[in-house]
C-alpha cells in the first residue's frame, strides 16, 4: 500500500472534492411518475454511470471513486405511502444482507451474463462497462498501463489473474451501492478469491508482501464512498468478510490469502472490510494468535464464528448441509447463505425482558421450569405476532443484483432478540 493513496482517501479525504449531486433535470429522467419501478431504478443506474467522472490517483492500483452524491430516491414520499397501503415495506424498500454468486461472476464476465439477461440487466451492464471504459482512457492518459490492461478484462471478460479479480469485485461491490442496494456483504472472500492468489504466486508473479500491498489497495476502496450512501453509518454498513472455516467435505482451510487480510487489517486499521473468522476445535493457536494481533489494534474484530456450533445450528432450522457449511455474515452479524439466499435477516425484534416480565407476572410458579415453559411460549408467540402482520412484502426492482443471484432457495425472516442479558438476569 502506498502512504500517498492511504493519506488520500483516508487521511486527508482530499477526493470528498471531487463530488457534486445531479442536475435537477437529471433527477427528473427518473422520477417521472409514468415509469414503472423496474425503469426508473434502470435508468437511475444508466444516469449515474453517465455523469460519474472517472478520477484515478498516481499511486493507486483498484481504481472506481464515487464522484456523485445525494442522488435522489426513485420514488417521492407519496408514492412510497401508497406502495405501503398494500405492501409490508422493509427499512429503505431497496434490496440489503444478501451475500452474493461473485465467485461465479468472477468466472465469466459481464458480457457473458448479459447473454441472457433482460432488458433491464442488459442495461446496466452497458452502463458499467461504459464507465469502466471511461476509466481506462482516463489511464491511457496517464500512462498507467498496468489499469488500462486489467480494465480491458475485466468487467468484460473473466477474471484470470489476483490483480483483475480484485479489480472485478470492486466494480460489482461498486455497482451494487449505485443501485440503491445496501449491506453488501462480502461473503468467503478467501475461498473465492484464493485460486487466483495461489496460481499467481506459483508464476513467480507475486510474494507475500507484494500481494499484501496490492490487498491493502484493495481495501481502502471499500472506504472511498461508503459515506455517501442512504441507509448506511460508518460503522454499520455491512462490508462484513468472511475468513477461514470448512469446505463441503468439512475439512478447516485458513490459506495465505485469510493470513494476509488480517494483516492488511491490521496495518490499515480501517473499520471496513469488517473481518469475521470461522474457526472449529481443529482451528490451529497460530491463527488465533495471528487474529488477536487484529483485536488489539481496538477496531471491534475479528467476530468468531464457531463451525461446530453454526453448522449444525443451521441445518437444524432446516438449511441443506451443503448450504449450511457455506454460511456467511450479514451487516449485523446474522448468519446469511450466499449465492441463493434471499433470506431479510432483520425483519422484526422480540423484547426478551419484555417476555420474561409478562411471564413473571402471569402466575406463580412452583419450580423454575415452569417459568421457563411460560418464557417460551411468550417467545413463540411474539413471534407468530411479528410475522403475522407481515405480508406482501415488496422491494424495488434491483436488476444488477439479480444478475448476481444463483437462486432464491431460502426466504426466511430473521427476526431480532433484543436485550437477552437483561432477560437473563
């Protein structure tokens, strides 16, 4: 990582300069009352793309910076009241925590999925790849070949090597914020991310300290623009990566590419990406060694996340092995799938002192089981009360991530325990 690109965006924020919010005649192309969702979120993108404009440090490698702010929602206040007179509407209505196929992605290009895409994917995706073209002239222009070589890839075209890999996940992780989707979690960065790392370094291509440069680069664009987008507070913004843990033939893996991204955690001490580790009674002293150098540094993680417990947890609530082994975290830390998970994660919350309190006051118990009974049957139908009032449950339209998705195999709500401790005692 170079001090200059650090100091820039971190330090002294010099390229908040850069940004400037949509012309009003620009806003109106997208909310005029006659467009129906899926068109106004599409050419929402399509603007934002057009008016971006494309800005590239001397000194830094993964490139994208968001140069337009306060961009308006699709739909006014009273368009969103009358959708709400039929729909249950989820905090901002925009798609969140979900944990996305970028593996696949990564695989095959954009230019590969727009094949069978709809109208509206198709869309996006050209508004993409034009930005991203605008990008590399912009590094012609300057000379920076190593840019203008890996943007004639990638987003067009499959990633092949650790440098356009890192590059393709920004412009996705990118375009996702663009579209008005939030708490995009990164999901298991090192499972998906690793082959290219590893047949790199087998070339001779990169060492250990090379690699961690270039993935020092790469985290400090999760740290760019978060600020500037709605539903999102430093600190909570869903940027959750997911390290270590076991394949699907439950072996424990933690690879050099897990090692160097707690270290460039450590050395950036950025609150993004936040770092969560998947360890298991097998999980070796030396990465838990190697994490608690990561904790001292006072950023709040790495979370741990137990296999022997989560796993089998999962599967238990109904989740098929193949999919619970692969589970991931979301923005506030609930367990998500990715790739075919549409679960919403933060649906409700249950007042758990509130439920011990009615319990207490109910009866008079004999014996602690007893409580215990009633506690649970309050639980259970708290529950039943928050899922019963929620129906109809409608997001806008999100085409490029759909584009993203290989599933929709699990729907669930998740819904809040608040104040366990106070519940306890």
């Amino acid at each position: 990582m170079k001090k200059s690109v650090y100091d820039y965006y971190i330090i002294e924020r010099e390229h908040r300069a850069l940004r400037s919010p949509l012309s009003p005649e620009s806003v109106s192309e997208y909310t005029k009352g006659d467009l129906s969702p899926d068109e106004r979120v599409c050419r929402r993108f399509e603007i934002v793309c057009k008016n971006e404009q494309p800005k590239i440090h001397p000194d830094e490698k993964i490139v994208l910076v968001r140069t337009v702010c306060d961009v308006k929602d699709c739909f006014s206040e009273e368009e969103w009241r009358e959708i709400k007179k039929d729909h249950y509407i989820h905090e901002l209505g925009y798609v969140s925590n979900l944990s996305l196929d970028y593996e696949r992605v990564l695989q095959t290009g954009l230019l590969s999925l727009k094949e069978k895409a709809t109208e509206y994917q198709a869309r996006v995706i050209d508004a993409i790849i034009g930005l991203c073209d605008r990008y590399k002239e912009e590094a012609a222009k300057m000379g920076r070949n190593d840019i203008v070589e890996v943007l004639t890839q990638v987003p067009r075209y499959k990633a092949r090597n650790f440098y356009e890999a890192l590059q393709f996940f920004r412009i996705l992780h990118y375009s996702l914020w663009l579209e008005g989707d939030y708490h995009n979690t990164v999901g298991r960065f090192d499972m998906y991310m690793y082959p290219y790392l590893e047949a790199d370094m087998k070339k001779g291509l990169y060492t250990e300290e090379t690699a961690l440069e270039l993935l020092e680069d790469f985290f400090i664009s999760f740290n760019k623009d978060s600020d500037i987008y709605p539903g999102v507070q430093q600190g909570d913004n869903g940027q959750s990566m997911v390290l270590g843990g076991a394949d699907l033939d439950g072996n424990y893996h933690f690879n050099t590419l897990s090692k160097l991204c707690l270290i460039a955690s450590r050395n950036l001490k950025l609150i993004d990406p936040k770092i969560n580790l998947r360890v298991c009674k097998n999980t070796p002293a030396e990465i838990y060694e190697l994490a608690t150098e990561l904790t001292k540094v006072g950023l709040g993680f790495p979370q741990y996340n137990n296999d022997d417990v989560v796993i089998p947890g999962l599967i238990k609530m109904g989740y098929a092995p193949e999919d619970a082994i692969e589970y991931t975290v979301a923005a506030c830390w609930e367990f998500i799938i990715p790739k075919v998970g549409n679960d919403i994660a933060n649906i409700g919350a249950l007042n758990f002192p509130q439920v011990v309190n009615n319990a207490l006051r109910s009866e008079n118990f004999s014996c602690f089981d007893d409580l215990m009974t009633c506690v649970k049957e309050g639980i259970t139908a708290e529950c039943d009360k928050i899922t019963s009032s929620i129906n109809n449950v409608w997001f806008a339209p999100s085409p490029f991530l759909d584009l993203l998705r290989s599933g929709r195999k699990y729907n669930n709500f998740g819904i809040h325990g608040c104040g366990i401790s106070c519940a306890a005692d």
